[in-house]
C-alpha cells in the first residue's frame, strides 16, 4: 500500500493556442501565441528501476512549437514519450531490522494498553469510593428518620450525586486526552519510519486494518 513513484522530466508534449489569453484583446492580423503543456508523464520506482533515457519532445521540434499540433509533420494532437531503464532488485530490510521494527511496534502496542488500563481502573477504583461514601451518608440520613411510610415506600431510581457525575466527567476527559497522547505516539512512530518499514508495518497490522487506521485508532484487541 506504500510506493514511492518519481517522474522522468520529459519535455512539454502539447502545442496549441493559449486557452488564457483574453479573445477580446486581439487585433485584427496579430498573431496569436502558442503555449505548451506537459500533458503525458512517466511514473517510476525509483527503488529498482533507473533511468537511462527518454524521447525528446517539444524542445527539438521547432516546427511544432511555431504551429502547434497537430501540423503538416506530426499528425497527432500530442507527442509519444519513452524512456529506458535498468532494472534493479526490489531492496529488503534485513532480517535483524524486521524483527526489531516488530519489538518496537509490539512494546509501544502494550505499554499504551497497560496505560489505558491503568486509568480506567484507577477511574473505577475512584468511583466505587464515591459511591461508598455516598451510601454510608445515605444510610446515616434514614437512620435518623423517624417516618415509617418513607421507609416502605419504594425508592425512586435517582441520578448520581453531583460529585460522581463530577469523576465521571473528569474520567471521560482524561481518557480522552490519554488516547489523544497515544495517537501522536503512533503518528511520531509512523512518521520516523521508511518506506520499506511501512510495508512491513502494514504487513503485520494485516488486511483489516491500514497504517492510517492504526495511527487514528490503534490495533483492536484480537
């Protein structure tokens, strides 16, 4: 998913009338000028491919940039372009440098879900505290409540007190900023890495799921 293509600098292939000049500004017998364009390109991988040559375009027909396309001499509206290269074997980490991309990935992978855990514990552990507060107050308040009938009556389901829904929005936020801090771990580590890296990062991340993916969102748990 991962190609660095680069482009032979071919000459301009395309002659004719230049479509942006203002008709209204022409006189009567002025010649109106031509303008070129690249209008044909050749990709490559410049990992194992070099170039050795190319067809000359536009630059060695004098002809053709005086009259435009097609003409009396080239019939066609653009001029072909080739080039020749010499083909070099597709480069490959080593085996070293695999297995070592690959701690990396894996060290960086669970130390963040060791921190995600972490704080989602912590959160817990803070909450159940609030609630324990919370009920011990409550037990404390219908002790000193002489009123049968608000004993038997059936409790109405009540929203948490101000101070757990307080933890519970401070939770959420640091949660938030936590996976934030470890989207710019991942960008930082997809950043420092090759092209060749990203191929095996890629390879490894497998099918469902793109390096981009894995920066915004990280790996979901198999």
């Amino acid at each position: 998913r991962y190609l660095m293509l680069r482009r032979i600098e071919t000459g301009e292939t395309r002659v004719a009338y230049d479509h942006d000049e203002d008709p209204s500004t022409f006189s009567s017998g002025t010649e109106r000028a031509m303008a070129l364009w690249h209008l044909d390109h050749i990709l490559y991988t410049s990992s194992t491919l070099v170039p050795l040559g190319r067809w000359s375009t536009l630059e060695d027909d004098e002809h053709s940039q005086n009259v435009g396309l097609p003409n009396d001499h080239v019939p066609t509206d653009h001029l072909p372009i080739a080039a020749s290269f010499e083909r070099h074997p597709h480069p490959r980490l080593s085996q070293q440098s695999e297995e070592r991309l690959v701690q990396l990935l894996n060290e960086m992978e669970s130390l963040q879900k060791a921190e995600l855990n972490t704080q989602s514990l912590e959160a817990q552990q803070k909450r159940l505290e609030l609630e324990q507060v919370h009920k011990e107050k409550n037990e404390d308040e219908s002790t000193n409540d002489n009123e049968t009938k608000s004993k038997k009556a059936k409790k109405a389901k009540k929203k948490p007190p101000p101070e757990i829904i307080q933890h519970i929005q401070q939770s959420r936020a640091m949660m938030k900023k936590l996976k934030e801090e470890h989207r710019v771990q991942r960008q930082e580590f997809m950043n420092e890495r090759t092209i060749l890296e990203r191929m095996l990062l890629q390879y490894v991340l497998g099918t469902d799921v793109t390096c981009a993916q894995w920066i915004e969102n990280g790996r979901s748990p198999q």
